[in-house]
C-alpha cells in the first residue's frame, strides 16, 4: 500500500470515527421539570456559565428546572440521571456531567443530566432533591417514547451531585413535594446508583464541604442529607469511586457509604484510587482515576443493569472525546467542594 493510500484510508477512518459521535450526540432534547408557572420567581437575571478557572464550564442561576436529554443512536434500554457537583452553589456540567452523559450515550444509554435549583440563589434546601425526585419520575413517565426500560433507570452523580443522587436511592418514599401530575404517581427509586468522589456525610469531623454550608438553611439539614444515615436494605446497588488524595471531599466519604451499604447488605463496589485529587469527571486520559468508566459498565453489566454495546460502538470506553483538562486551581480552595 503506497504512502497516499495510507493516508486516504486513515482519513476515511477519522471521517467514520467523527460521523458516528456526531450521530450518537445528535438527538438531544430538553424536557422541563415543571409546569409552567408552578415555581416562584427566586432567581432574577439570566442563566450563567462559567469560562474561567474552576468554574469553567459551571451553571449557576437556574430557574428553570430541567433534563438536557441524550439518546443514543442504537439504545441498549438503559437510562441513567446525571447530576453534577459543585457543592449546590454550581453544577459542573461542561467539564463532568455533560462529558460523563456523552460518553454513556456513545455506549447505548439513553442520558439525562439534571439541571437542579440551588440553594446558594435562595432556594430551600429541599429544591434539589424536589428536581432530582421528579426527574426520575418525568423519565420512568417518558420511558416508552425515550425507548428505555422504566427498570432500568440508575442516578450518577459526582460529589454534591452524588450527595443529591444518595438521597434520591435512600429517601425514595419521603417525597420532597406534593404531587402534580400522574408521573407523581410513579417511583422515584433509582434502580442502581454511582458515586464519584461523592459528599456523603453532613456530620462532623467530615462536614468541611460548601454543601454542608449551602444545605444548613434547613434547620435538620444535618440528618436529613447525610445519605449513611438513611441507607437501607432495598435501596439501590452502589458503586464508588474516589481518590485517596481528595482535598475537598475526603475519601472517609465513600468509605462511610461502603461500610453503611455492607451493614444493610445491600450489594456495594468501592474502588479507591491512589491519586487523583477531586472533580475528575471522566478522568484525563492515562490516569489512575480515567479507570472507573470501565470499571462501572463492567458493575453495570454483572447486576444486569446495561446489555453489551452493539458491535458498530466500541465496547467500553465508547467514541465520546475525551473530557477537557481540569482547571489547574480547580482544588485550590476547600470551600469550592470542586464539583
């Protein structure tokens, strides 16, 4: 093969490679969380993103709850809510949640990352986990038009989004706001759930986060959002994932979680990096940390959770690029809860 022709098929290749990612990603849809007009005029001004530092990519100012929606080109059934960190003050979507739900989406999961009220714009405390609850009810309502297995619908979540996705698999029947509509008819129990770098515990010597402050405008906040306390025998099987070098949510997180998990029997994988600090989402390629997308779908797959890929996508780390850098003052400070 000539040196020309080499070049033309490894053109062709990329071409390929690109057209396939392009239509993994290219059926995204928003469904809002509410009905129009049902929530209060809290926040004024525009919806923000961040484009510096820590914050880069971040939203803040949300007032209008909702679902940014991806399906896949080839959907497996599996559906999973996505929930950023950012210790309820932000949500980091463009550099965790957003990289996090184009990768399961190139892989046949149907994705939906949260938008969520906060409590740092004057919300109750209670807002977050309101949106997260309905939105496992909005998708489990949504199931058959989504093409997904309303039994098959986990919650992902990376620090205080984690925080907001424990709640969600262990406070399923205390509902956070009366009900609308039919979908409140439906379960909120997410059927599996993944923990990154997660904010378990509001209590001390652990509650140096920005959750615990933003979540203490609830008088109870303490017991009401610190998830080991509330764990359970028919909660969800968990997965974790943390680094043992975390500066902003100590690896004592997960391992609380894993302990109360065990004590309950509830089925529960822990894995412990030796570095990689916080808010990794993805992980950078070649590190220690970039291991967990394949050692969750492998979790995944042996509780029955997600089906083998179709053989067009690759089989598990999928054709999502890889996640940007992380900003080199993202852990800089230890009130920013990174994300």
């Amino acid at each position: 093969m000539t040196t020309r022709h080499r070049w033309a098929g490894l053109i062709a290749g990329l071409l390929l490679t690109c057209t396939g990612l392009a239509n993994a990603q290219a059926d995204v849809q928003t469904l809002p969380l509410w009905p129009e007009g049902h929530l209060p005029q809290t926040v004024s001004g525009p919806e923000l993103v961040g484009n510096e530092g820590s914050s880069m990519g971040a939203v803040t100012r949300v007032s209008q709850p909702r679902l940014e929606i991806h399906r896949p080109a080839n959907p497996n059934g599996t559906a999973v809510l996505i929930l950023g960190g950012g210790g309820y003050f932000r949500i980091q979507v463009g550099t965790a949640a957003r990289p996090m739900a184009q990768w399961l989406t190139s892989i046949g999961v149907t994705t939906a990352v949260l938008y969520y009220r906060l409590p740092v714009d004057g919300w109750p405390a209670s807002a977050p986990f309101a949106d997260g609850q309905r939105a496992m009810r909005l998708l489990r309502a949504n199931a058959a038009s989504l093409g997904i297995d309303p039994a098959k619908i986990g919650v992902m979540g990376a620090s205080a989004g984690a925080n907001l996705a424990g709640i969600l698999s262990t406070r399923f029947d205390h509902d956070f706001y009366p009900a609308l509509d039919a979908s409140d008819r439906l379960s909120s129990r997410p059927d599996f759930l993944a923990m990154l770098y997660p904010v378990v515990t509001l209590k001390p010597p652990d509650d140096t986060t920005r959750s615990r402050r933003e979540l203490a405008t609830q008088s109870d906040a303490v017991e009401a959002y610190s998830v080991e306390g509330h764990v359970r025998s028919d909660m969800p099987p968990v997965f974790l994932a943390h680094a043992a070098d975390d500066r902003i949510a100590d690896v004592q997180h997960s391992l609380l979680m894993f302990q109360a998990a065990r004590a309950q029997n509830v089925p529960a994988e822990l894995h412990v990096f030796d570095r990689g600090g916080h808010s990794w989402g993805l992980g950078k390629p070649g590190t220690q940390v970039a291991q967990w997308p394949r050692l969750f779908t492998t979790w995944a797959r042996a509780h029955g959770f997600m089906a083998a890929p179709p053989v067009s996508l690759q089989p598990l780390t999928g054709q999502a690029a890889p996640p940007p850098p992380p900003a080199e003052d993202a852990d800089a400070d230890l009130e920013e809860d990174g994300d």
